[in-house]
C-alpha cells in the first residue's frame, strides 16, 4: 500500500482563520523510470503528463463552506513539455512546484483557462521525459447543490440544524475538488486524508486508516490506497452518522452510512445491498476488489440524479435508500432496491472497467440500468420486474421518435454535452437494447462474452466494441451487426405487418421495415436496421428471425393471433393489419402480461401519431383484464388519467379544454377500474405483493386526478383527521393522498399543508409537503409556491423541485418565472441539471405561444445547451399537432361506448 505524503505545510485552523504549520514535504519514488503509459486517445485535455497517483488533503471549513487543500500527484511525462495541463474549476491554486528526482524542486506558474475549467502550469525550462512529482496547494468554495464538494442542511435528532458535507463528481466535477486530470481514461490511485470534527463521521471509498487527533475539537482522518480508477468516482462525505453494517458471504463489508437517528430505516437497504456483492461476483466472473462497500444517504435531493456509484461509497439521496414506514410508498420501496441494484452494477461495469470517453456513457449507464432490472426480478420474482421493462423502453421511444434524438453512441466533447448524455436514450434504449442482445445471443453466451470482457479490461477503460467483440467470441455469430445498428444510429424501426394468411395450420407473414417517428409521419426515411424478431401465432412458441433489407417473409406454426414482438424483447413498433389487431384484442386476456402491457403501450403510440386510426386502440386498451396482473393494470389505468409521479399525461389530459369529453373519459375510466381499487382497498395489507400495493396507489392517484368522487371524498376525510390525530396520514399512501388534496387545494387547505411541511421533523416528509405545495391548480395558489420557492423556507434542494411541480399544471407561468428570476433558480439547481431543467419546465406545455418562448430563451444559450430545448419544442409542437385529432377520435369512440 503505497503511503500517504504531506506535500504542503499541513493545513491548521484557528477559530475561522486558516493558517500554515511547516511540515517537510515527502518525495515520492521519483527515481523509478517513467510507466510505459500513453496518452489516451479521447478526451479534450492537453497531452502533458499522465497521473499514476493522488494524494490529496482537505480542510473543510463547513460554517463558512470554504475548503483548503494540497495534492500531490505522481506523473509521468512521456514527451518533453514546458507546460502541465489539468483540469481545475472554482479553485484558487496558491502555489505549484514539480519535484524532480533527488528532490530537487521547481516553482511552476499558475495561468487559468476559466472557460476550459483548465489550469497550465509552467516551468522557467523545458521538462524533460521521466516521472515527477506535483505539488499544489489551492482553496475552494463548498456549494449547496450536488456539484463539487457541496454542503446539505437538515434538522438533526435534536431537532437543532445540522450540515452535513458531500462530493459529486460525475460527470466533470472532480476539478472542484483538487486539480486533476479529470477525464475517465486517466485512471490513478489516490490517498485522502480529511480534518473534520471530533465527533463527526468521515467516509470515503476505502475503509480509515488512521485517526490522530488535529487540534481542539478536530480529527485528521485517513484513508487507505484507492485502486486504480477514474477521478469521478472519488467520494468524501463527513457528519452526524450512524452506520448499519454486516458482512456479506463473500467476506466483504457492507453498510449503510445514514443521519444519526436513522436507526432501523436503514435495515431494508442493507439486506439488499449484502446480497448484490456476491450475486455480482458470480455474474460478472470478478470478484469485487474493494474491502467495503457503503451507501451513504444524503438529506435533500437534486434535479439531475438520486444515486452515483462512486466505488465503494456508494450516495443516494435519503429518499431513495431509507425505508420509512411513514411515508415510503411501494412504488418508493421498489425503487430502493432498484437503485442500488444500478449503483451496485456500476462497481463493475463503470468503475472496475470504465468507458474510454463519455461518447461510450451507455457503457456504463444502458448496463447498469439492465443489470438493475435482471438483480431485482432475481432477488424479488414476485415483484414482475421485467414487465416493466416496457416502461423503460417507451420511455427512451418518446425521445428517440423526434429528429431532435441521438445514437446511444454519441458525440461528447464540452461539459453541456456531457451533462446531456444522461437521458432515456443513453439509460433506457441502452436497457432496451441490451435485452434484445442478450435474448439474440442467449443467456449463457452472452454471460460469457461479458465475462471475458470484464477480464481483458479490469481497471482499465473500454470502448463499445470492445464489448461486442467479446459476446461474438463467446459465440454470438452476427451480434455486432446488430448491436452497431441500433447503437451507431438513431431512431426507432418500424414493422409493419404487410398481409398475413392461414394455411394447413400455418401462419404466412409478409414484414417491411420503416422508421416509426413523430415530427416526420408520411416522410420516407433511409434508415434500416438488422432487427431480431420474435414472433408468436396462437400461443405457439415464438419463431427467431432477422430481418434485413427491410423485408422478411416467415411461415410459423399455428394460426391464431400473431404477436411480432413476442415477449417484448424488440426495440421496435410493431404496426398490425386492422384484422391482426381486432384478433390480438380478443385474444387479450389470454396473452402473457409482458406482451398485453407491451401491446397496449405500442399500439397507443401508434394511434397518437397518426399511424393507425385511435378506436381500435382504445378498444384493446378498454380489453385489458379487470383482473389483469397488477403491472398490467397500472399501465392500462395510467393510459386513461397519466401518472403525476413518472410526469406523464393520459388521455384525460390530452382532452384538456373539453370538460364534458374529460368527464365522459373520467366515467369510462372509472368504471372500468373503480372496482379494483374497491377490491384492494384503500389500507395496506400484511403480506399482499409489492406489485398490488403500487397498484393501489396508482388507482389511487389516477381516479383522484380524473376526480372519482370516493377517492376525492377519502383524501379530504384524512386530511381533515390531521386535526386530532397528527399521524392520521402517515403511511405507503401518505404522498398520494397529499398530492390529491394539494391539486384541488382551497387557500386555507393550502396553507395548512405549508404549517405541516414547516412543522415536519422528517428530512423527506418535509421536502415531499412543500413540493406538494407546487402541484395546486388554482393559479393563485400556484404563484405563492413559485414565490415560496425562493426563500430560505423550502430547503436550498427543494425550491427547484417546487417550481418543476407548478409546471406540472401551469407550463407558461413556471417558464415564465423562470425567465423573470434565471439566476437566482439556476443557483437552486445543480450545475450538471442547469441545460435540461427548462425541458422538465416545458414538459407539460399546451400551447403555441410556448413555443415562441422557448424558441426566444434559445435563442439566449450556447450552442452545446440548446439540444434540451429543441427537445422540448419538438414534443411540444407534435402535442398540438395530434391534439384536435386526438381529442376528436377518443371523443367518438366514447360516444359509442355503452
């Protein structure tokens, strides 16, 4: 283990004052030859000097949230130079000195290049080829979003403010923390030490090392070495915590680091996290290098992302990781578990083996959103998760159908673009995408190839390809065409169903291929895709087929109804004859769940784009079991009233304006599954599944959002309750009802559900009453929350996340707020979600008018921050484009409903 050095006087702190102790510098091994390493072949960063190992110091000063710090770095200059060039953003550097073998020491000069986020250090001579020491001493600010070294404030157990401190480096922002060369394929070890209080926990991706004391009240806490890895996945956090810990079968450590008080909270997260690291182990063929694994849960929450797989130390927002029984849902509880099956995957795949460039993000993010679902169905195969796998992959269509899309492969070269990169393209297609691959090549095949990945490219970086060449060699003929086809370029295949007939028991299909879009119906496309099929006739066996040149003609046993994409394995629509499709929805009831969620949703879409006319569709919709299974049902009840939880709209919604055609959807809706929600009842059940308890809280959100009068008539009862009974509310229900009663809030509702989110004493509970407060439909309550959330009130991670609930309902006027307070919203949301968060501003916007607007603000940005508003202008002007139609077609087919 190499040892920790002092580069720099050691930091001292007297009172708020930072003062110098003079210590003697340690050298490292300078006289070793140079590593035979060479520059990467991606990144922006000038090539000067490569990293092989850190070595950095802090002092934080919480009340004054400002840092001191020194780093030393070991590098290798494998070409003369006169400059060294590192990544560095909102620091002060205060000297630099390279130190030569033998010790001998040169001062550099300091130069920025703030728009770069660079710093170039230069020396009086040229530096010739060898290794070297770099030493600097700097400053820096601590922040208040999730950005950089950042600070969260929450009420401790004794009910007194408390601040706790954090670090979030994905994607770019290591720079905030130390200079460094802060590209992924630069990958070092690093040493930390940190001085923080006496009575406060410090941790960090390795277990301690050492403690000694640093002075009245103050602790210097050491870390052991870091294996190689990239600089965005070092992680620091320091206050009041508890850890619950065991130790998993395969001898590694897990824990869960949480705010003092926590206490059995933790207990759901812990069990899941111990049973990943062995589970992982065996799947990927490598055992976990690292002696811990922790997940540290943060109080307050952030617009860009819930969790980051920093190795080792884990952090998640204290939402999604703590199992409060007050107030988790199940749909909470569900994403608990899903979010550390993600982070936990990212051990391996990201930070074990870690892309070359963020051009290859999917790498990291497609597999650990697959490995997330394939981990829970694992551990939890009552829970259905892989049906809703469906979700995920409408999910990346609604992106992916606008011109304004991308490759899963993309182009990345500024810090814009790389925030970007973190959308449904790059997580769920990837998802997508992955199942499909892995359902072509086979399960044990395809475990193989990324076994055999996993070994050739362990602590180092990896490109795409690199990937498929791996499955290919396990035995997956033709994989790589495939995947470069749905990886390399955009869009989404189309398959139409061109004639189909019957004989002697066999089923004769006629395919072509298109490209199902939105802003481009009618307009040919060139695109074409080696698509893998499956495709089932009356219940037989699914048939495997490739389709290439954009036509296949298949012969399969049976001759009941054809499913094209049996299973839903396919990243494609699939777009039926008018007699295929009457037939699948008569044969609805008895098809697999995943194949009746998955044609619902197809077909939907089809219809809303014009591709096939919308009655048939709402009869396949209204022919979804009443009894279906519970991830079905979800999805068919949230086609009808939306889901105000994921952010998206239904048919009621779409019907806006015409209060008698919503009624008439509300009545069909309500029929149709009222009697459900009668079934379940309102109150949890012991031992009932997780997946039926996420339905009772969808119905019970959709049918108070569509208005049914016994939903509407138990959110007020409850919420009256709160007079006598503070707890009357507490439960898996608690966020439904609030949210049922803040949309249809009077004045005085309104104002007591601010007393209660000021009076609150629980971080979540707090942050989920004042963001209900954002959700009112009565305008005037709607412009108090906007004002609300800019003062000190709501909490410095909730207010962005207020002002994104206003314009749930009142797109214009939260867009317009913003454009009259930019910067003062801009600083309430983490640098890494300041070019997407007006896209989640405009998500629900109704109006041409909007799109002036957001084309003016455009107009106002940078060229690599204008992708997210031109994504929002596209959904927005096919939104209106469909509207009278959409509203003209559901309005007949409920004309004709009885």
């Amino acid at each position: 283990m190499r040892s920790a050095h002092r580069l720099f006087p050691a930091l001292a702190l007297t009172g708020s004052v930072l003062s110098l102790i003079v210590a003697a510098p340690a050298l490292a091994d300078t006289n070793a030859p140079a590593p035979a390493a060479a520059f990467p072949a991606e990144g922006t960063l000038a090539h000067t000097a490569i990293p092989g190992h850190y070595t950095i110091a802090i002092r934080p000063d919480a009340t004054a949230r400002t840092f001191a710090g020194t780093v030393g770095i070991d590098i290798a200059v494998p070409v003369a130079t006169r400059t060294i060039v590192l990544n560095a953003s909102a620091l002060k550097l205060g000297a630099a000195r390279l130190i030569r073998a033998k010790g001998r020491a040169t001062p550099l000069v300091i130069s920025y290049d703030e728009p770069e986020q660079t710093v170039t250090l230069t020396a009086p001579a040229p530096i010739v080829p060898g290794s070297y020491r770099l030493d600097i001493r700097y400053t820096g600010p601590i922040g208040t979003q999730a950005d950089g070294l950042f600070a969260l404030d929450y009420n401790g157990t004794d009910g007194k403010p408390t601040r706790a401190l954090f670090t979030q480096f994905e994607p770019s922002s290591a720079r905030q923390f130390a200079p460094m060369f802060d590209e992924p394929s630069y990958k070092a070890t690093f040493d930390l030490s940190v001085v923080v209080p006496a009575d406060r926990m410090a941790v960090s991706n390795m277990p301690v090392a050492s403690e000694a004391p640093a002075g009245p009240g103050l602790k210097t806490v050491t870390f052991r070495t870091t294996p190689k890895m990239s600089s965005y996945l070092l992680f620091f956090g320091t206050g009041d915590f508890e850890r619950l810990a065991k130790m998993t079968s395969v001898g590694v450590e897990a824990g869960i680091v949480a705010p003092r008080g926590s206490g059995e909270q933790a207990r759901f997260a812990l069990n899941e996290l111990a049973g990943l690291i062995p589970y992982y182990n065996d799947y990927f063929g490598q055992n976990y290098p690292l002696p811990k694994i922790d997940n540290i849960a943060g109080p307050g929450q952030s617009e860009f992302f819930s969790a980051m797989e920093n190795w080792g130390a884990v952090f998640t927002f204290q939402r999604d990781l703590l199992d409060d029984p007050k107030v988790t849902s199940p749909r909470a509880r569900q994403f608990i578990s899903e979010a550390q099956a993600h982070e936990v995957a990212h051990q391996w795949f990201g930070d074990l083996v870690t892309m070359a460039w963020w051009d290859d993000l999917w790498l990291n993010e497609g597999f650990a959103s697959w490995m997330e679902t394939k981990a829970t169905d694992h551990f939890h195969p009552d829970w259905s998760m892989l049906v809703t796998r469906v979700a995920g992959r409408e999910a990346a269509m609604g992106l992916d159908a606008f011109r304004t899309t991308h490759p899963i492969v993309q182009h990345i070269r500024t810090v814009n673009e790389a925030n970007q990169a973190f959308d449904a393209i790059t997580y769920q297609k990837g998802e997508a995408v992955l199942a499909m691959l892995e359902a072509y090549a086979g399960e044990d095949t395809w475990r193989n190839g990324i076994r055999a990945y996993m070994a050739a490219h362990k602590f180092g970086n990896s490109h795409t390809i690199d990937l498929w060449n791996a499955v290919e060699a396990a035995g997956a003929s033709g994989l790589t065409t495939i995947a470069t086809d749905f990886t390399t370029q955009p869009g989404i295949p189309l398959v139409r169903v061109a004639s189909q007939t019957c004989t002697n028991g066999m089923t004769t299909l006629t395919l072509t291929q298109d490209e199902f879009t939105r802003d481009r119906v009618g307009e040919a496309s060139t695109r074409r895709w080696h698509v893998p099929l499956l495709v089932a006739a009356g219940g037989a066996a699914p048939v495997r087929s490739i389709m290439a040149d954009g036509r296949a003609t298949l012969t399969i046993d049976g001759c009941g109804p054809v499913v094209i994409n049996a299973g839903q394995l396919g990243y494609y629509r699939s777009l039926y004859t008018p007699a295929g499709l009457a037939a699948l929805t008569a044969a609805l009831p008895g098809l697999a769940p995943i194949d009746q969620r998955g044609l619902v949703s197809d077909q939907l879409e089809l219809g809303l784009a014009g591709y096939q006319p919308l009655a048939p569709v709402l009869d396949l919709l209204a022919a979804v079991p009443r009894d279906a299974s519970a991830r079905v049902a979800v999805e068919a009840v949230q086609r009808f009233a939306g889901d105000s939880t994921q952010k998206t709209d239904g048919l009621y919604d779409r019907l806006s304006g015409d209060a008698d055609a919503q009624a008439r959807l509300a009545a069909r809706a309500i029929a149709l599954w009222q009697p459900r929600l009668a079934t379940l009842g309102y109150d949890p059940r012991d031992g009932e599944a997780l997946p039926d308890a996420d339905l009772r809280s969808t119905l019970v959100k959709a049918l108070g959002h569509i208005g049914e009068p016994g939903v509407l008539a138990a959110a007020r009862a409850r919420f009256a309750a709160l007079d006598h009974d503070p707890h009357a509310l507490d439960g898996a229900l608690k966020q439904d009802w609030i949210g049922i009663i803040a949309r249809n809030a009077s004045p005085a509702d309104w104002d007591k559900l601010a007393r209660l989110a000021q009076a609150s004493t629980s971080t979540v509970d707090r942050s989920n009453l004042f963001t209900a407060l954002g959700s009112a439909r009565d305008v005037a309550l709607a412009r108090r929350a906007l004002d609300l959330a800019l003062t000190d009130q709501p909490g410095a991670t909730t207010s962005a996340a207020i002002i994104s609930e206003v314009a749930n309902e009142h797109s214009e006027l939260a867009f317009d707020f913003f454009i009259a307070h930019r910067d003062a919203i801009l600083a309430l949301v983490d640098a890494s979600a300041r070019t997407t968060y007006i896209e989640r501003l405009a998500a629900h916007a109704d109006s041409a008018v909007m799109v002036d607007k957001l084309t003016a603000y455009a107009a106002t940005l940078p060229a690599d921050a204008k992708k997210p508003v031109a994504r929002a202008i596209s959904r927005l002007n096919d939104r209106l484009s469909v509207k009278a139609r959409v509203a003209r077609e559901t309005t007949a087919w409920l004309a004709k409903q009885s």
